[in-house]
C-alpha cells in the first residue's frame, strides 16, 4: 500500500561554522498544510534551501511523492515541475517587471499558465494595478514581492508547495488570504497536493496549519498534527503560590504577582494532582513557544 | 540559438536592450566611423601614435561599458545569493536557460569587441587592431569571472579599474611584441591572434560552465 508522505528525508546533515543541522528522519504527510517552525538560526531556511534543490551539498537522501529521490530531482525534469519553492524576500531580478518574470517563468516551467499568473496577479492585487506588465519587481513592496511569487508558483501544476516565511512580509488582511489560498489550493488538489512553510507568525497561520515541525538549534524536536499535539500539551494555570510545587513539571513558566501560567505534557497532569491548577487546550503559539523555550534552555544547559 | 535569444531577450529588460544593446555602442561607433573617415585618424605611418591613443581610449571606453552592463544584467550571478539564481536552481529549465542567456551575451560581447577593430582595418589595414579587440575580450570575459561574485557596484567599479589597466598593459605588450617581431611582425601578429582566439574561446566556455554548475550545485 502506497504511504501517504509527500516528503520523507533521512539522515539529512549540514554544518556550517558554528551551526550543524542534524535531522535523522522527516516524514510530512501529504495532503496538508504543514508547518515549520523554530527560532531565528534554527535551521529553517537551511532545511527548505535543501528540500528545494537550492542548497546541494548535504548529507542525507530526500524522497519526494513517495516515488522521487532528491537525485532524481537534479535529473527528471518532472520532479521540479511538480514543486513550487518561494524565497523570503524575492528571488526574481530586481529589474524585471511583470511581464518578464511572465515570460522567464514560461521559460523556466512547462506547467506555467499565462492566464493564471495574470488572474492570481489580479486577485492578490499586487501593486497598485494587480495585473500590471510594466510594474518592476524592484518598485514593489517587500509584501507585494512575496504576493508575485505566490502568483508564480500558484500558476504551475504543483503537487508540493514549499514556502520560505511566506508571511512574514504580508500585512495581516493578507496573511488571513494566505491562509485561504493555500486552503484553496489543498481542496483542489483533493489530496494530492501539500503544502509545506516555515512561519513565525504562528498565531496568524494556524488555522491553516494541520501538521507542524517544530526545529531547535538544527534539529526536529516536536512534530505531529496539530490536533494531536494539542492533545499531547496543555495550559496549566494556578496561583502565585504554588509556582514552585509546578515550576519544575512544566515545560515554560511564567509567573506575576498573583498566579502563573505554563505548559507541560498532559501525561504529567497526574503529577500536579493536589496543586490547585486549571487546566487548558494550548494554541499552537503556546506549544511552539514552550517546546522552543524547553529545548533552547536544555541545550543551553 | 532561437531558443538562446529567447531567453536572453526574456532575461533582460527592454531598457537593456534598447540603451545596453544598441544606442549606446551605435552612437560610439558612429562617433568612431565620423572620426575615421574623416581621416583624422589615417593609416599612414605618423598616424600610428594617433591610432594607438585613438585604440586605447575606445578600448577604455568598451572595458568600462561591458563590465557595467554585466552589473546591470548579469551582477553577481555567480555569487552565493546571487541574482535570480534560487529561481533558476529550483526549475526544471533553469540550466539551458542561464545556458543560452550567458552564451547570447558573450557572443554579444565578442562583436563588440570586434566591431572597431573591424571598423580601423578598413579604414587604416592596421592588421594588429584584430588581436587588440581579441586580447580586450579576453581581459574583460577574464574580469568577469571575478566580478559576477559580486553584487554590489563597488566593489564591480573596483574591479574595473583593474580591468583598465589589464587592458592596457595587455595591449601594449602587444604592440611591443609586434614592434620588436620587425620581418616576423605578420607571424608575430598569426601568433597572437591564435592564442588570443584560443583564451577568448577558453574563458567563453568556463564561464558558461561556471555559471551553470552554480545553478547545479557543482563548484567549478
């Protein structure tokens, strides 16, 4: 029976001075929206720059679509047709405007659509006329640069999204469209397509996150579906108080003058058995931060 | 080639093409023909001097345009995070295109490195010119080597100034060498033409070479 992962990687390693990623198995399932999330210098970009074909020189093996290896994706045409990559910031030349990144893109991709590019320009209303072929890449905003990458790869036949901060230049109205676009685009692809972005704003995309990756200091340190590891956390709330009975059952603390607030594994819940503490469902924001909290400090020692 | 300058007329921008590509050389050259036919610039032998100074500030001028012109199209395209690089590393096309754009432009260079020596031969029979234009060729296609590391103007200006005085120091070895060849200046002038022609097509081929090993991750 074929497994459902659009991406599996083993074994990926990649040192840099005084930073060394180190993942020894990365599965993302397909048919989701997954996250990447982590600190500045975790390994994100580094990750991405790998799954993408960009950064070549690692150690590890990538299969793509349970069928691809990340050797067959240097070599067979199709498989780079089949991914779309944005960059944070913009990768198309400064001096290009609208219609030459139309035309490159044309060159560069069979699966590239005219039509499409030009209507996803309209819809995401880049720059001041949406669709305006003179309009130069270098004129645009930080936000409307990523918006013309999302119209590009939005234009393909894509079956695997991988976006680089995708929000982090977009101003709030849009990231809420971010997130409808790439429910849009998993729906249409009624299964058969993912989408995989590394993201510090969280909060803003949650609601179109189903999986997450949480990374620290170059390494996985929590994955699952969301609605799993919101099962797996919980808010824990109490008064001033008993912080210190608590203090060291919880992954993060933090603590004011009249009550304290923190997250730890559900399975430690038996353990603040008598402590007087209210229990919560965390947001994703707050497993992200307490995991990368957690494991900071631990390696901090 | 269709396919070739295709992509190179998609990869640059229509200001390039029309400021980069042809008024600004077609003005200069018309200046240069002006000049010529003038015959302010002869091919007598006391307008040997005229023709050198004559040489060397065009030779100045198309150093100092090429290297410009590959900061505005091309600028720090072999560099780590270079220009519209990532673009092209993630597609399936990415190769022929950066391919064919860096083949279009050094066969645009060549020309125009070769359109005024071709211009002072008819004018002047200076037979030299011809292994001038081939030796700035092959010190701007080697400066460039250098310079698509780099993204920022300058640090590319830098490096032009060291172009301009390759290019002159190259050049007047060659019109020393002539000089001193005496009866043997036709073999001297053989000589040099075929070890000019055989850098510019050396330097010509590693820089395709590098510039697509980039986009494929292999380091030349």
């Amino acid at each position: 029976m074929e497994n459902n992962y659009v991406l599996e990687a083993r074994g990926i390693k990649k040192k840099y001075k005084g930073f060394a990623l180190d993942i020894p198995e990365l599965r993302i399932p397909g048919g989701f929206a997954t996250a990447l999330i982590g600190e500045n210098g975790a390994g994100k970009t580094t990750l991405l720059n790998i799954l993408s074909g960009i950064l070549l020189q690692y150690q590890g093996e990538i299969r793509y679509f349970d069928r691809y290896t990340d050797r067959d994706r240097e070599e067979i045409p199709d498989v780079k047709e089949l991914i779309g990559y944005t960059a944070p910031g913009s990768y198309y030349v400064a001096q290009w405007g609208m219609r030459e990144v139309e035309e490159i893109s044309e060159l560069l991709f069979r699966g590239f659509h005219r039509d499409r590019f030009e209507q996803w320009c309209r819809d995401l209303e880049i720059g001041a006329g949406g669709w305006d072929p003179k309009q130069k890449v270098h004129a645009l905003s930080d936000g409307n640069r990523m918006k013309l990458m999302i119209a590009g790869v939005l234009a393909r036949d894509t079956r695997l999204l991988l976006m680089d901060e995708p929000a982090s230049p977009l101003d709030p109205l849009m990231r809420d469209r971010l997130c409808e676009v790439i429910r849009e685009y998993l729906t249409e692809g009624d299964g058969q397509r993912s989408v995989f972005f590394s993201t510090h704003n969280v909060a803003d995309m949650e609601n179109v996150t189903d999986y997450a990756i949480i990374m620290e200091q170059g390494q996985v340190v929590e994955q699952g579906f969301v609605e799993d590891l919101k099962e797996k956390y919980v808010v824990v709330k109490g008064d001033a108080v008993n912080v210190e009975k608590v203090r060291d059952k919880l992954f993060t603390c933090s603590c004011g003058q009249y009550g304290f607030e923190g997250v730890c594994l559900a399975e430690m819940l038996d353990r603040l058995a008598g402590c007087d503490v209210s229990v919560e469902r965390p947001s994703l924001t707050q497993i992200s931060v307490a995991v990368m909290k957690h494991y900071s400090k631990a390696a901090k020692g | 080639m269709r396919r070739k300058l295709k992509c190179y007329v998609a990869y640059t921008t229509f200001l390039y093409r029309l400021l980069g590509v042809v008024l600004i050389p077609c003005v200069f050259w018309i200046l240069c023909g002006i000049l010529l036919w003038s015959g302010n610039v002869g091919g007598g032998q006391s307008d040997n001097g005229k023709i050198y100074s004559f040489y060397f500030t065009f030779n100045a001028y198309i150093v100092l345009y090429e290297l410009f012109t590959d900061f505005w199209v091309l600028g720090g395209c072999l560099s780590d995070d270079g220009k519209g690089l990532r673009y092209f590393k993630t597609s399936c096309g990415g190769v022929e295109v950066m391919r064919g754009i860096v083949s279009v432009d050094l066969v645009r260079r060549f020309l125009y490195c070769m359109v005024f020596p071709g211009m002072i031969f008819l004018c002047t029979g200076w037979k030299l010119s011809f292994v001038m234009g081939l030796a700035t060729y092959c010190v701007i296609v080697g400066v460039l080597h250098g310079t698509r590391h780099f993204d920022g103007l300058q640090r590319s200006t830098g490096i032009a100034i060291l172009a301009q005085a390759g290019m002159v120091l190259v050049n007047f070895i060659n019109v020393v060498l002539v000089s001193l060849a005496g009866d043997g200046a036709g073999t001297m002038l053989a000589f040099l033409t075929v070890l000019y022609g055989a850098l510019a097509v050396a330097l010509s081929r590693l820089m395709v070479r590098r510039v697509t090993a980039r986009i494929q991750g292999r380091e030349v």
